[in-house]
C-alpha cells in the first residue's frame, strides 16, 4: 500500500507539472536530435554511395593514354600485384547533331564498372544506346539520336596506333534509344569533365555495345584488387591500398612512354629515309634519260644522209630499163585490142546466162521461204490444238471443284444453326437456375435479418446491466478502500462477494448477446457464402455460353469469307470459258489460212522446174565460143609473159634497192618515234617531278620536324578519386558534415545540459517539503530519490527517443536531399548506429538524472524536521555597485533589487548567461558560414577573375590557323584577350593526401594581364604584382601545402616531372588553385621560356548561354586545343553551397528553438523560486506591468550579457569551422560580418521578449494567497 501512494505521487509529479516535463523533454529531443542525427548523416551518405558502387561493381583504378593501350599495355598491366580483374574499352567524345551538346560514348563493360539502368534496358543490337538518365527531359525510350563525329585536328602522331583520334572511331552515328541509365564512374550531374568537341565542356554520356567501335587499341584499362573487395571504399585501409596498387602500377609503366615513342620513331624514320631515297632515285633517272635521248638524236642524223645517197643512184638505173620495156609494151597492147573486142561479145553472152540463172535462184529461195512458212504454221497449229485441250479440261475441274465448294457452304451453314440453338438453349437452362438460387439466397438473407432483430434487444441489456453493474462496483471499490483503513475483513469479504456477483451478471449478460452476434454473424456469412456461389456459378456458365456464342459468330464469319471466295472462282471460271472460245475460233481461221498457202506454194515450184530446162541448154553454147577466145588468149599470153619477165625483173632490181631503202628508212622512222615517245616520257616525267618533288621534298621535311616534336605517350593513373570528381566531393561533402557533428551537437548538448540541471535542481527543491513527509512515513531514501530518478528517466528518454528517431530518419534525408541535385544518387540509405543512439540517451539521461540524485542525495542527509520546514532564503550581501556610492544612490529601488537578485541567484545568473550565449554563439556561427558562402562566388568572378575562357592552342598550329584565331579574337563579341602561357600542374596534398588540380598562368603582357586578374593579399589588401623569382600561389593551395611566402613548394607537370617553385607571394582566391608566374620565373623554374600557347579571353555579353556559344565556335577552329570556361568551377562550388545552406537551416532551426527553451525554462524557473517574493510586491500595490518587469528585467541583463558572451565564443567558433568545413577545392571567406552580431542578437532578444508576454501572463494569474501559504 505506501508503495501505491509512492508512485501515485510520482504520477502526479509528471501530470502537475507538464510544461518543466516538457521543456525537459524538449532539450534532450533538440540535442540528440542534432548528436545522432548529425553523426549518423555523413556515415549514410556514405553508405549510399558506397552501396551504389558495390551494386555497380565500380573499378578500383583506370588507365588511359593518349596513344591508347596496344599488347605491349596489356602485357605489362597483367603483372600488376593482386590484380583481380582487368577490363578494357573504348570510349568517343561526340556531339548531338545539330546542337552543341557534347556525349562522351563508352562501350557496354562486361563486369566493371557497370550501369544502373534506371528506365528500359542496356543496349543488345548493334544500333542501340542508352543515354544519360539527366537526358529523359530530351529523348524517350524509342526515339533516334544522330551523332557527330568531330575529327580531330592535331594529332601528335599520325601512325595506325596512335593516330585513333583523327579518324572516326564509331561505325555509325544513329541509334535508337532503349534505355537511361546511372554511371558509376560519373556521380556529378554538373562537372562531368572536358572534351575536345562541342563547348568544350562534357555535358552527358551514353554507353552503345563495343562492336560499335572501329579501333586497333583499346583506350580505357578499369581494375579491380583482390585485397580491395569487401573494404569500405572510404576506409583508410582502401586508400593505402589503392595508392600503393597505384604506385605499383606507375613503376610497372616507368619507361613504357618512351620505349613506345622510340618504337614510332624508328619506324617513321625509316619510311622518311624511303622517303629521301626514292628522290633521290627519281632524280637520278631522269638525269640517265637526257643522257640517252642526247645520243639517240646524234645516230638519227647520221642515218638520214646515208639514206639520200643510196636514194639518188637507184633512180638512176631504174630509168634506164624503164625505157626498154615501153617498146615491147605497145607491140603488146595492139594484139590486146582484138582480142578484148571477141571478149566483148562472149561477155554479154555470159550476162545473159548469170541473168537467167540469178532469177531461178530467187525464185528457189521465195519457195523454200514459202515451205518454211508453212512448217510453222502447221507447228503453230498443232501447239494452239494442246492448249486449247488443256484449257477444256481445267473449266472442267473448275465446274468440279465449284461443285464441291458449294456442297461444304451447306454443311456448314447446318452446323452454324445447331450451335446457335445450342447457345438459346444453354441461356434459358442459366435464367431458370439462377432463379431457384436467388430464392435460396433471399431465405438465408431473411432469417439473419431476423436473428439481427433479436441481437438489438440482447446488446441493449447487456449494455444497460453492465453500465449499472460497473457503477456499483465502482462505490463498492469506494466503499472497501474506507473499510480498508478499519481493517474490517469481514466487510471486506462481502463487498468483495458483492462485487464478484455483480461482474457475474456482467459476464452473463455478455456471454448471451455474444451468442446471439455469433449465430447472426454466421447465418450473415453463410448468406454471403451462398450469394458468392450463385455469383460463380452464374460467371462460369456466362463465360460457357460467351464462349460457344463466339464459336459461332467466328463460323458465320468462316461461312460468309467461303460464300465470297465461291463467287470469286465462279467469276474466273466463266472468264477462261471465254477465253477457250476465242482461242478456238482463232485456231480454225488458221487451218483455213494454212491449206490456201500450201496450193500457191506447189504452183510455183512447177514453173521453177521449167525454167531450169532452158538455161541448161543456153550454156552449152556459150562453153563453145568461151574455148575458141582461149586459144588465143594463150598465144598473146605468152608474148605478154616475156615482156612481163623483163619488168619483173626491173621490179626485182628496183624493189630490191627500194627495199633495202625504205628499211633504212623504217628503220629511221622507228628510232624517230622511238626518240619522240622517249623524248615525250622524258618530258612528262620530268614535268611531273617538278611538280611533286618539292612537295614530296616539303612533306618529309615536315614529317621530320614533326617526328623530332613528336612526344611520347601520357598515361593517366586515376584512382577513384581522380577520376570521378563527383565520388571526391561527395566524399568531402559527408566529411564537412562529419565536422559539424563535432561542434554543434557539443554546444546544444551542453546547453541542454546546464539548463536541465538547473531545472532537476529546482524539481527537487520544490519537492523538499513532500520529501520530509515520505521520510516521516518511513519511506527509505531510496524510495524518495526514485520520483527524481523515474522523472529525469521518463523525461530524457522520451526526448532521446524523439530526437534519436528524427534523427536517424529526417536529418540524413534533409542534408541528403540536399546535395542530391549534385549528384547521382537517389535515395539515402538510412542506418541504424547502436552506439550514437547510445551515446545520446546515456547524455539525456545522465544530464537530467544525475544532477536530481545527487542534490536529492544531499538534501536527504538532512533531518526529517528539516525537510519538513521551508528552506530560508538566500542571504543577500553587499555587492560591488553598492560601494560606489553616487551611482547606488541614483537607482531606483526596482533596479537595486534587480542589481542584488543578479548575484543573489549566481547559479542561475550564469545558467543564463551560458545558456544564452551557447544559443547566440551557434546562431552567431550559421549566419556567418551562410554569409561565407554567399559573397565568394560573385567576389571571385566580379573581382579576381574576369576573364570568362582559357582558349588553349595546339603546339604545332600553323599560319593558317593561327589567323582563323586572330580573326576570331577580333569579333565583336570578344571584349579584349590576353596571350598567356597555360599549363596544368598538379601537387598531392590536403588531408587525404589527393591531387590537387592547380592552373599555371604565366601573362606574355603582364600588364594587360592585370586587367583580367586581380591578386591581392587578402588580409593587407595589397595589391600584388608577378615577381622575377617564384610564383603566386592562391590562398586555398598554400594553406593545403603549409606554405609561406618565401618557401619552395614542388609542383608537378603534365609529365608527373617534379619543378621547385618559390612561393613570392599568397593570393586571395576562394575557389580553385591557381599559380601566376613571370616569363622570367617560369623560365628559372621550368627550364623552358614559357611561349603563350593560350588566351585569357574576357567577353562582351557574360550569360552562360554566349559562353557556350563563344566556347563552340572556338572548339570549331581546327588551332584549338581546347576551351576552359571559367564559369565550370562556379557550378560545382554552387552545389556545395546549396548543401551547407540547407545544413545551416537546419542548424540555426535547433539554435532558435533551443534559445527559446532555455530561456523560457530559466525564466520560469526564477519566477517559481520567487513566488512568494512576487506574491508580496502584488500585495503592495505593484502593478502587474511592473511585476512582469520586476522579474524579467533580470533576464532581459542577463541575456544581453550572454549575447555578448556569444559574441566572442561565435567569433572563435566560426573561425575553427572555417578552417576545417571547406573541400580543398574551395576557400570560405573567414571573416564576420556586423549583421550577423545584429541578426544573432535581435532573434535572442526577440525570442526573450515575446516568452516576456507569455510570463506576463503566468504572473498576473498568481494566486496570492496561496503563494504566500505555500510555505507555511
């Protein structure tokens, strides 16, 4: 029984005092709201990432080179230690057709490095692609997208291996989209990196399969370790290792550069030497083809006078014999004469015969021609009689096969009947059982409608017998604890009867009506049983006769498309028996034709055998006078013989000699043409090697130079830090929140603390009184500590748990949601820290509890009439402003009281100021980190950098090009350029150990140089100017290196080639790292004169939208190298800035509404101690204005004193935060501005005024009377 009473005490401690159990309750929900959530953030974040790696199967390392990666590549990264697996690919840096949107395509990897598909499928066909998942808003799944393939313009070396980046390396340039997927391998969804193509800026990425690719090397290397699976891949142990596999891996490559530039060089020396050679031998043999045109002319001339002399004396006797021959010859010609006229007449003769002859012929060639005509005809005949047969008996199939047609049309049409009464019949048997069914169901309906009605009745009873019952119970129950105090136990043992028969009658009355609800309930359900029955039973017959319905409405369709078919062929039939008809009537106009030529013929050939009878005996006549011209014809003959033999003789000699003149002359008319031909080759020859000599001279010359400037190979080792921009800064994004959970959650605990054990303090303080009287009751100290210890317990763990839920669960998701528009993750993985969730309540629970047990402890070693007893009042004393006399006396009485209350209470006047200036302390440092962030973005780009692009050229741009440029700079759009020699550097430093990008600007004109940046100390404000020894470094990078002015840093080259570099100077500078060097220093420094190979190009119209297009048209000129958009960096600094802002918001939320709780509490807390002080000034005639005042200018003091406080702890503390929270890629600017103090101090104050209007009206509802009683 005192049990009872002690925890109905405890109860009521809690139920009496909500707004202290919840102010309580509220600052240990706000701190470990902020400890856990703030702790466990940056580990989810990284487990977010760190499961899409895993998922992804993300490579621990990739290899490129600018000449790709040939066998000797391979070779040699296949001896790399504790490699797992190696995977090659190919990769093209391409731009959407048409746009300026440029695409990095990968091909499809097999294990590495892999994809999320996010919508549809990786691609499979050849023309397939998926896009980037940012890309949805441009294509959908289904479209095609046209690529461009921008070759490029230098190469620095044109041999089969090399020179992959001046041919197409992508077999087509449409494919269809099937796909969007997530890279691992790219995380940042605005810095996805640079390309030669487009604006100069990679704006996705799409991934086709590898068969797409047209190339003899390979141009990416990804591998995995085996000692690196199942590592967290943001352990420390995963970074060591990766450095060392990278290390490892760079040794293995040490000297692979150049063993494979001294490869190409040999090789292209060699086609060079060729080259010369076959010059060489060019010129050599058309300097042999003069020499032997020289001599062939000489030998022409020679010939030619010999052949004139030979000429001249066989004319002579030639004309000798000519004269002898013509005597002999006209003897001849008169005995010709007579006999020609003898000719004469036997030839007319012979024309009449060939006459006679030629016309028989023609007249057998006109028969033969006839019988010819006949034979095909008659042929013709006999082949129209086969087809007119086999046109017969095909209309008689057809008539068959119409026939038989029509026969199955009729049967099936009686089928087509039976099925559809089949179907009338199966639908009236459906209506006729569902009737039956549905008066089953309607019966079994009524009957639970009635047991329904019964149940009404039997539930009013029970309801009305157990509300009497319970009634009576309650003023038994009442009834047996006053007999209780008598210790009457035969009463006891009544009511206790009389309370068992009432709960019986309650029990019984139940029992019935539940039996009732039972049967109603089961006769209910055995409706609905049969209802869904008769439901699925009807459904299943519906479902029969739909289906036999469809039968037959398909056979109807079957039967009509056969009706027509029928048509169709009854048709066609009728049209080949017209064509049979015709054909008929054309084959007997032919018999006809055939028989009527066959009689013309047989008359001809009778006339033809007639006139071969005459012309045989006309030719007997003329043998006879042919015989008798003969004989004379011979004797003239043989006189003619011998006069024939005297000129064949002069022919002889005169031939011979002509002969052997016209083969000299030949002879001489061959080596002329042969000369000419000759002479025409030469010509040509050497016309053509005047025209392509020089050129061929010029472009081995050129090939020389560009084989001695050739350099070797670079090959890049990223890890995937290196590689992935984005897995660094989300890395360091979660790390900047890991900072925060070290500071922020430390002051709101420690706040929270302060004030709950003031607060617990003055729990037990109040209580001392019912403490005494426990004790007096016999209660044991332990008994009495438990209400103070259950109290802290039940208020800290409560608020604990608020917190630590909210805290694993609406913290990571804010933070998370965001930095996720910087990257590509989707969702938080939420995880649940045993050890954080401990931590906090442990802190809850200890802060709150510990302080009540030890003051409860110490006030209980006090004596049971002590405790009993009011505890006395402070004693007050003399405090210092009262010995300054002048001004003591000129306070008014208000202000004395308030000037001895402060130190009267010190506990809580530095509970107060602590607490206030914890709260203005936080505040003080998130406006400042907010502040920080704003300004540096338009600070750096407005003031220290105002140039808009780095325009980079190749190092061997010729004449030509470098004017495309110079035209270019001098546009309209273009502001002013500065010539600049640009470099990239890199150094390896920060926390982490990462690379450090940094750009190397050295000005040709250094004065124009300081128009487009601005370097300045950025403590002293003095403006710096570029040294002849060192460098300017920015401020980020030599914070990173630990450098001063006056020391010397390493920085590395393109060429990993390490350089010492003076430090002349520190620069202010928030994002980026930067070095600005001198000609001269450079020159020192790199052993090089650091010739401009750039511009710093600054522009007329800065939107982002002209930087593109400024970009493009600079990418476009075949001189550039690439473009750098000073605006890039902007971006993904902004990215971080959005997430520290909301991070801050969240932060500054919990300062404000802990600001509110603290002075809230303690101001009630010195209202409660005061009560009775209060209760007295109210009697007096104090107004309730000046009541409030009384008490609260106190407050109002104290935390203007604990703003002031603050001040100072959020100066230090936002400066400690500066110099951990930002990425090594950025630089916050350190300093505060006045309207944070303002900003901080106004919500502090505001907050304390407004809680003034909510004790204003606690204090004018006091119950006096009882305040001062309360005591007594």
């Amino acid at each position: 029984m005192r049990k009872k009473k002690l925890w109905k005490d405890i109860r009521r401690s809690i139920t009496g005092s909500w707004g202290r159990f919840f102010s309580i309750l509220s600052l240990m929900a706000l701190g470990t709201f902020a400890f856990v959530g703030l702790k466990v953030t940056g580990p989810d974040m990284r487990a977010t990432a760190e499961d899409f790696y895993e998922q992804t199967n993300l490579a621990d390392m990739t290899l490129t080179s600018t000449w790709g990666l040939d066998d000797s590549d391979q070779d040699l990264l296949a001896q790399a230690d504790q490699l797992e697996d190696v995977e090659y690919g190919y990769l093209e840096d391409v731009t959407i057709k048409d746009t300026d949107t440029s695409m990095r395509i990968f091909s499809a990897p097999e294990n590495l490095s892999q994809y999320e598909v996010v919508k549809g499928n990786m691609p499979q066909a050849a023309d397939e692609i998926v896009l980037d998942y940012q890309q949805q808003n441009n294509f959908k799944i289904g479209d095609t997208i046209d690529l461009d393939q921008e070759e490029a313009d230098d190469s620095e070396d044109s041999d089969d291996e090399t020179d992959e980046s001046a041919q197409e390396i992508l077999d087509r340039t449409s494919y269809k989209v099937v796909g969007f997927v997530k890279s691992s391998e790219i995380t940042e969804t605005s810095n996805i990196g640079q390309t030669t193509v487009g604006t100069g800026q990679l704006d996705s990425y799409g991934v086709v399969p590898e068969e797409n690719f047209d190339s003899d090397v390979y141009m990416i290397a990804r591998m995995d370790f085996a000692d690196t699976q199942n590592l967290n891949a943001y352990s420390d142990k995963y970074d060591q290792l990766i450095r060392k596999h990278q290390d490892s891996v760079e040794e293995l490559f040490d000297g692979q550069d150049d063993k494979r530039l001294s490869d190409v060089k040999n090789d292209r020396q060699q086609d060079i030497d060729d080259g010369w050679e076959e010059v060489n031998d060019t010129k050599q043999e058309l300097d042999d083809a003069q020499s032997q045109l020289d001599d062939a002319d000489s030998q022409i001339q020679e010939a030619q006078e010999e052949i004139e002399e030979n000429q001249a004396a066989l004319d002579s006797e030639v004309a000798d014999a000519q004269s002898q021959i013509d005597d002999g010859q006209q003897q001849l010609n008169q005995g010709k004469d007579s006999i020609a006229t003898a000719q004469n007449q036997l030839s007319q003769a012979k024309n009449q015969l060939d006459s006679g002859e030629t016309t028989l012929n023609e007249k057998w060639t006109q028969l033969q021609s006839a019988k010819g005509q006949l034979d095909n005809a008659q042929s013709m005949l006999a082949s129209n009689k086969g087809q007119l047969d086999q046109g017969a008996a095909a209309l008689e199939q057809g008539k068959t096969q119409l026939a038989n047609g029509q026969q199955k049309i009729e049967e099936n049409e009686q089928k087509l009947q039976a099925g559809q009464s089949q179907v009338a019949q199966q639908q009236e048997t459906l209506v006729q059982q569902k009737d039956e069914k549905q008066g089953e169901v309607e019966q079994l309906k009524t009957k639970a409608d009635e047991l329904q009605q019964q149940v009404e009745p039997l539930k009013a009873t029970y309801e009305q017998t157990a509300s009497e019952n319970k009634s009576d119970i309650a003023q038994l129950e009442e009834q047996k604890e006053q007999v209780a105090e008598d210790q009457d136990e035969d009463t006891l043992q009544q009511l206790d009867e009389q309370i068992q028969v009432k709960q019986n009658e309650i029990e019984t009355a139940q029992q019935s009506y539940q039996q009732a609800l039972a049967a109603s309930d089961s006769l209910q359900q055995e409706s609905d049983t049969a209802q869904s029955t008769l439901d699925a039973t009807l459904d299943e017959k519906q479902e029969e006769i739909a289906s036999v319905q469809s039968e037959t409405e398909q056979g109807q369709q079957t039967l009509d498309s056969a009706k027509q078919e029928l048509g169709q062929k009854q048709t066609q039939l009728e049209q080949k028996e017209q064509e049979y008809q015709s054909g008929l009537e054309e084959y007997n106009a032919g018999v006809q034709s055939f028989n009527q030529n066959k009689e013309e013929y047989e008359e001809g050939l009778a006339a033809w055998v007639a006139g071969m009878n005459t012309l045989n005996e006309n030719s007997a006549e003329y043998q006879k006078n042919a015989q008798n011209i003969a004989a004379a014809e011979r004797e003239l003959g043989n006189k003619e013989a011998e006069l024939t033999e005297a000129k064949n003789t002069l022919a002889d000699t005169q031939a011979q000699g002509q002969e052997q003149l016209e083969q000299a002359q030949a002879e001489l008319a061959d080596k002329k043409s042969e000369y000419e031909e000759n002479k025409d080759e030469y010509e040509e020859q050497k016309q053509k090697a005047d025209e392509e000599l020089p050129d061929k001279e010029q472009e081995l010359k050129d090939a020389q130079d560009e084989l001695d400037d050739l350099e070797a190979p670079e090959y890049t080792f990223e890890d995937r830090k290196d590689g992935n921009p984005g897995y660094k800064q989300y890395l360091e994004n979660s790390q900047r929140v890991d900072i925060l959970s070290n500071i922020f959650p430390v002051f709101l605990f420690a706040i929270a603390a302060l004030v709950s054990l003031t607060t617990m303090t003055r729990f037990v303080d109040e209580e001392r009184t019912n403490s005494g009287i426990f004790k007096a009751l016999g209660y044991s100290n332990w008994d009495i500590k438990k209400k103070f210890v259950v109290y802290g317990i039940v208020s800290s763990s409560l608020g604990a748990l608020i917190g630590t839920a909210l805290g694993h669960t609406l913290l990571p998701t804010v933070i998370f949601e965001a930095y996720a528009a910087s990257s590509t993750f989707s969702q938080v993985t939420l995880n649940f820290s045993p050890f954080y969730t401990f931590i906090g309540f442990a802190i809850a629970i200890i802060c709150t509890t510990l302080s009540a047990y030890l003051v409860a402890n110490r006030e209980l070693k006090e004596k049971t009439a002590q405790l009993l007893e009011a505890k006395p009042p402070k004693k007050g004393s003399r405090i210092l402003l009262e010995r300054i006399t002048p001004l003591w006396n000129h306070l008014s009485f208000t202000y004395k009281v308030t000037a001895r209350n402060l130190f009267r209470y010190k506990k809580r006047m530095f509970m107060t100021i602590f607490g206030v200036a914890g709260c203005t302390a936080l505040l003080i440092t998130g406006f400042g980190i907010r502040d920080s962030l704003t300004g540096i973005v338009d600070h750096q780009f407005n003031d220290l950098v105002k140039y808009d692009l780095i325009v980079s050229k190749n190092d061997d741009v010729s004449d030509d090009e470098q004017e495309q440029i110079d035209e270019k700079l001098e546009q309209n759009d273009i502001r002013n350029d500065t010539d600049v020699h640009y470099e990239e550097l890199n150094v390896r430093a920060g926390e982490n150990n990462d690379t450090q990008d940094i750009t190397l600007l050295v000005p040709d004109d250094e004065q124009a140089f300081s128009q487009d940046v601005e370097m300045v100390d950025r403590q002293s404000q003095k403006q710096l100017s570029l040294p002849d020894d060192g460098a300017i470094l920015s401020e980020k990078l030599a914070d990173l290196l630990g450098a001063q002015t006056g020391d010397t840093v390493t920085l590395k080259d393109e060429d990993d080639q390490g350089h010492q570099v003076k430090v002349a100077g520190i620069t202010e500078m928030y994002m980026g790292h930067y070095a600005y060097m001198s000609q001269d220093a450079y020159q020192q420094s790199f052993d090089s004169d650091g010739k401009p190979n750039g511009y710093l190009v600054t522009l007329n119209d800065t939107s982002q939208e002209n930087i593109d297009k400024q970009s493009e048209a600079f990418m476009d000129l075949d001189g550039t190298q690439g473009v750098v958009q000073s605006s890039a960096i902007s971006e993904q600094i902004d990215n971080v800035i959005d997430g520290l802002n909301n991070v801050i918001l969240v932060l500054i939320t919990c300062a404000t509404l802990l600001a509110m709780v603290v002075i809230y509490n303690l101001t009630n807390i010195n209202v409660s101690e005061r009560i009775r002080e209060l209760s007295t000034i109210k009697v007096l005639g104090f107004y309730d204005r000046e009541v409030t005042m009384y008490i609260y200018r106190e407050t109002i003091l104290l935390s203007i004193l604990g703003i002031l406080v603050g001040y100072v702890v959020g100066y230090f503390l936002h400066g400690f935060i500066m110099q951990t929270l930002p990425p090594d890629e950025a630089m916050f600017s350190p300093g505060l501005q006045l309207s944070n103090f303002a900003l901080s101090a106004g919500i502090t104050l505001l907050i304390t005024f407004i809680l003034m209007f909510v004790i204003h009206r606690k204090l004018k509802n006091i119950d006096m009377l009882e305040a001062l009683q309360s005591a007594d």
